[in-house]
C-alpha cells in the first residue's frame, strides 16, 4: 500500500497513515460494530482533536528493500 501513499504525496497532499490496532481500541471503546466509514470518522476525530494515531511512513527505498526480502523469503 506504500504506492498509495506516494500517488497522495505526489497530488501534493500530506499522508498520514494510522495504526490499526489503536484505531480499533478507540473504536472497541465507544462500543461501536467495525465499519471502515466508522473507523475513517474515528481517525478524522482523533485528528481534529490533536490524538493522532499516526505511524512512521517509511521513504520508497526502504519498502522496496522490504518487498525484496518478502520476495526472497518466498522463493
């Protein structure tokens, strides 16, 4: 999903991608049923707030050295 987040980068819009397990803890908490409309309410919320749940987006050289340990490890 890195390639996502480079197309965003490149419209000239900030990225900020969450961590998951936070976003579904928050959303556990207010007893809300997961739904992504619900989960993208809650991280526009958090950011609103000043909680952000956001997590390190690593630069293009380091997800593709990722990718080819994934791609080595598979063959």
């Amino acid at each position: 999903m890195g390639w996502v987040s480079d197309e965003v980068a490149q419209a000239g819009l900030k990225p900020q991608l969450s961590n998951c397990y936070k976003v579904e803890q928050m959303r556990k908490a207010r007893g809300s049923v997961k739904t992504n409309k619900k989960d993208a309410t809650c991280c526009r919320c958090c950011r609103r707030s000043r909680h952000v749940v956001a997590v390190w987006r690593a630069p293009a050289e380091v997800r593709d050295r990722r990718e080819w340990m994934r791609y080595r490890a598979d063959v």
